[in-house]
C-alpha cells in the first residue's frame, strides 16, 4: 500500500517474518517519524528505492492510518502539502494517474454495481 499524505510518503507491505507487524518503507529519512512517532527503531537500508523502514504492529499502522482519516480537513489534497519536493512528487503522481483514468474511461466498463463518487 503506498500513503500519500500531507507530509509524509510511505510503502506498507507485510513482514514475513512477523505477521503481527508491518514493514513500514519510506525514501526520505524523517517521513516514517513525521506519521508514526519516534517509538519505533528505523532502520536505513542504502541503495534501496525506500532505504528507511521500521516494524510496526499492525493495529498501531491501522489506527495511525484511521486517525488520519479521520482529520481530514481539506477540499483539494495537493493544496495541504507544504513540502515543495513532496508536492512536486505528487503532481507526478497525479500526472501519471489522471493518464491512466483517462485510458480506463476508454477501455472498461464499470463492474455491476458499482457507482461513480
């Protein structure tokens, strides 16, 4: 799972050497501390795309992830990202994405079901 937040990027993915936590993955030294505090030992790994990464339990990654769910407090996410690299990262993102709705909306008809928001 990639999080694009406000001021932090992160990879989650499983630990497969302990299913009761998750491997946290970060490429910029500070985001996983930026979102998860300074209560988990993180690691740096050099040459890898996310060098930084720590283990966390999995109900602390889903309540953190909930908490900022739930404060939420912009219309337009972009608009909330102060770090110039970070935002200019997502504007990629976006790009890249915006590319790929439009090809879908050509190519696959929505699922029985399924709404548009």
């Amino acid at each position: 799972m990639r999080l694009l937040l406000p001021n932090a990027f992160l990879s989650i993915v499983s630990n497969p050497e302990d299913t009761s936590t998750l491997t946290v993955r970060a490429s910029r030294a500070g985001d996983i501390e930026t979102v998860f505090g300074c209560g988990f030992e993180v690691m740096t790994l050099p040459g890898r795309v996310y060098p930084f990464r720590a283990f966390i339990p999995r109900r602390i990654v889903a309540d953190t992830v909930a908490v900022h769910i739930f404060h939420i407090n912009y219309g337009r996410f972009r608009d909330a990202v102060a770090d110039a690299p970070l935002y200019d990262a997502y504007t990629k993102v976006y790009d890249v994405m915006a590319d790929l709705q439009d090809s879908a909306q050509r190519s696959v008809p929505p699922c029985n079901g399924s709404r548009s928001l």
